[in-house]
C-alpha cells in the first residue's frame, strides 16, 4: 500500500547538516507528512535529539511559511504540515 502522503529519511553519520534540511523543505512541496529515522550513527543522546527537532522545526516553518507539528517518538522524528499560515 502506497501512500502519497508520507515520505521516510534517515539521518545518519553525516548528521542534520543544510543538504538534508534543504530535502526536507522539497519533500514538502508534495507530501504532508514526514518521519525521519535517526541512526545509532548519528545519535543516541535525547537532548541531542531534542535541539535537532528545534533545529528542523525553526528551519522548516521559515523556509515554508507555514506551521509545522513535530514530535519525537523513540528516536523517530514526525513531521507533519498545520493547514494554518504563519502570520507575519
């Protein structure tokens, strides 16, 4: 079963650099959801994790202009759009 709505990344030894938030912000384009793996390579520290999702959430609500949901479950990063604009 497809769905068109979802798209999976893992993020590994390279860790959350510009490349990987840049093909965050496209997968956007046309998809409402993401979840991101984060490998043992990566880390496995939770307030490690914890400034990544800042991280991502700061960077994708500029770049997109929209509100974004972020949780993190286990070591599993969920992206999801907010149908709401962000109001400048």
């Amino acid at each position: 079963m497809s769905d068109k709505g979802l798209v999976v990344f893992q993020l590994g030894k390279n860790g959350l650099n510009e490349k990987f938030l840049e093909m965050l912000a496209f997968s956007f384009n046309t998809r409402e959801m993401v979840k991101i793996s984060v490998l043992k390579s990566c880390c496995r520290n939770k307030e490690e994790l914890e400034k990544m999702k800042e991280k991502i959430k700061n960077y994708l609500q500029q770049k997109l202009k929209k509100e974004i949901v972020i949780r993190v479950v286990g070591f599993t990063i969920a992206i999801r759009k907010h149908r709401r604009s962000i109001k400048s």
